[in-house]
C-alpha cells in the first residue's frame, strides 16, 4: 500500500488487504464543514457523539423502528477508537433499505425523506473524510480511526470557530489531489465556462474505463429531443441516467469549489430551431475565480507559497480495470521511486525496477 503523502511512501506486505474506494463524493455535501461531523464520531466528548449517545441514537433508530440489536451496535461501536466499515455505513444489506439509521454516518444526517440518509450517501461521506486526512484506515484490522488532522478539525467544530474551520478545511482542499487537479484544469484556459462533461471527459486516467464522462453533445441532444416532445419522463430519465460516475462526481467536487470561492457557477443555454420553433437547454457550467487563479499558487506552488503536499492513496492509482489492484501496486511504486531519485528516472532505469 501507499501511505498518507508522496515524500512518505512506505510498502507493507498484508496477508489480506481492504481494497476499498476513498475519496470522490456523490450525495455529499459541498459544505466541507459538514464532512467534520465524521471524524467527530471518535472523539468522546464532541458535541455530535453527546448528541448520539444522549438522544439522537434514539430518535433514528429505535424510535423509527429499528430491532434494538441495531440501537444497541451502534451505541457499542461508539464506544470504540477503531470503528468498522459495517458500523459506520450500514450493519448488513437487510437494513439498508431501511427508513431508519443502520450505521453511525446514517445517524448523524438527516435524510430528506426519512429521519436518517442511506448508505450510499453515508459511504460516501466516509470517503471523502478519509480524502481529506481527516479519518484513516487501519489496513490490518479494515477498521477507521481519527487522525491528528480530524482530532484538530473537531475540536474548532465543538468550539463553533468556523472561520477558522473553514480555513483549515481549506488546506486540506489543497492537499486533496482530486481537487489540486481539477484547480489545474479550469486554470488551463481562464475565459472558458466548464459543464461536469468537460471536466469528466478530462478525468482519470487515459484510456481506462470508471471515469469516462459521456460526450455533451449526446446529452444536448436528447434533451432537446425531449423538449421537443414534451415528454418530462424523459426529460427526467435523461437527467438521471446520462451522467456518467465522473459527471457526477465533477458536480460535487465542483460544487466545493464554488463554495469556497475557486469557481463561479452559471447557467450554459444552448437553443436551437424545430420545426421554426426556438428551444433552450441549460448546462450548468464553472469558470475559474480570481481567487482560484491565486490558489493554484498553492496546489502547484508559486508566490509567497510553498507547494502544497498531496495526499495520495493507493487507492487512487486506478478506478475500474482488470487487475486494478496490480496496477495501483506498480503505479504506487513508480511514485515511489521517482520520489526517491532527486535527479529522476529514465524510462529503462523505471522499466528494469517495474
């Protein structure tokens, strides 16, 4: 495996390994305050882990008709510095579906149409708060624990200092490889509004599938075809089902961007003439703000600014492929190695340790 930073790679060898999926949001919250609600579950006396054990464990499990064997897991696992994966998204697949909370991240948000979310937005917030440095996993024991970086985050949480939250969640923004990526690419070309189909069709890697965004023409098209016809089933079917995993991961990542300033959002209107009648089609779509023109200064390094650090997981070295977990291996690697040669490597010299 690859640990937390590129100048800290050190390789451990696992009789069994966890290869799970870290980082990307979908169903997340653009509001990197609200990730801090995770690594708070660690921490005993925060305000969210009072909330939990006094009344809101409760209230979304037993009192929305949850077996108590749930109620009494999750009050159990909060006890717990390492905590499982089962335990904070969902205890089995026969709770899932379930109005009530069946794991700790479930518990600690609201659902919008029940008293807690699901797990699919739960793993997600999981992933992101590992993405941000501000929960790690124990690969030996496939068990979370809080990181230094998360116990400072709580901490400004339960004091409410959220300027300060916010700024450090900033730098955390910065060391987030997916988002020092995506501040790269909007920089490339300063006048240009990017839709999520721009920004997918340039993620991940070349020629590898999981991360392929679907052409926007297509998109437009069908739209305007539903326009057209005045068919909103379509139109919905559409919306939902010609994203592809990029464009919606693109959206969130975005959106946090927007957030804190980097990006501004507008709406792309495309019209077009059917049957000597006008149509219009919307996109949203980012444009780089002065202040994230500034802020590459802090993903690349430049100014008064020292480069920033990235975290970079194993797990990020590859999305869907045959034997993903061979090639994250050699790419894990290669950074390795290239990391430890000051002057470089030459393609032979990387070919010969590969």
């Amino acid at each position: 495996m690859m640990k937390d930073f590129i100048n800290m790679i050190t390789i451990q060898t696992y009789k069994k390994f966890p290869d799970r999926t870290f980082g990307l949001g979908q169903d997340v919250s653009t509001d990197l305050l609200d990730i801090v609600r995770v690594p708070a579950l660690f921490i005993k006396n925060s305000k969210i882990h009072k909330e939990l054990e006094e009344t809101r464990l409760k209230q979304v499990t037993l009192d929305a008709g949850a077996p108590k064997e749930i109620y009494d897991k999750l009050l159990n696992a909060l006890s717990k510095d390492y905590i499982s994966d089962s335990e904070l998204v969902s205890l089995g697949s026969k709770y899932g579906r379930k109005p009530y909370a069946s794991g700790l991240i479930r518990a600690i948000f609201d659902g919008q149409r029940g008293p807690a979310i699901k797990d699919w937005p739960a793993k997600n917030y999981l992933a992101v708060a590992v993405g941000m440095g501000l929960v790690d996993l124990d690969y030996t024991t496939d068990t979370y624990h809080i990181t230094d970086l998360g116990k400072e985050a709580v901490a400004l949480l339960d004091k409410n200092d959220l300027d300060n939250l916010r700024n450090f969640m900033l730098e955390r923004l910065y060391e987030y490889p997916y988002a020092a990526w995506l501040i790269r690419v909007v920089n490339t070309d300063r006048n240009k509004w990017y839709t999520k189909f721009d920004l997918g069709d340039n993620f991940g890697f070349i020629d590898e599938p999981g991360f392929s965004s679907l052409p926007e023409d297509l998109y437009v098209d069908a739209m305007f075809e539903a326009e057209y016809s005045k068919n909103k089933k379509l139109k919905s079917q559409i919306k939902s089902n010609y994203e592809s995993t990029a464009d919606k991961y693109m959206r969130w990542l975005a959106g946090v961007l927007v957030k804190y300033n980097l990006l501004e959002r507008k709406k792309k209107v495309y019209t077009r003439i059917i049957d000597g009648k006008e149509y219009s089609v919307s996109l949203t779509s980012y444009k780089v703000t002065l202040q994230g023109v500034r802020s590459l200064n802090r993903v690349n390094g430049g100014s008064r600014f020292s480069r920033s650090i990235k975290r970079v997981r194993w797990e990020y070295l590859a999305p869907k492929v045959e034997n993903a977990p061979k090639r994250k291996t050699a790419r894990a690697l290669m950074l390795k190695f290239l990391s430890e040669a000051p002057n470089g490597m030459t393609a032979e010299d990387m070919s010969v340790k590969s």
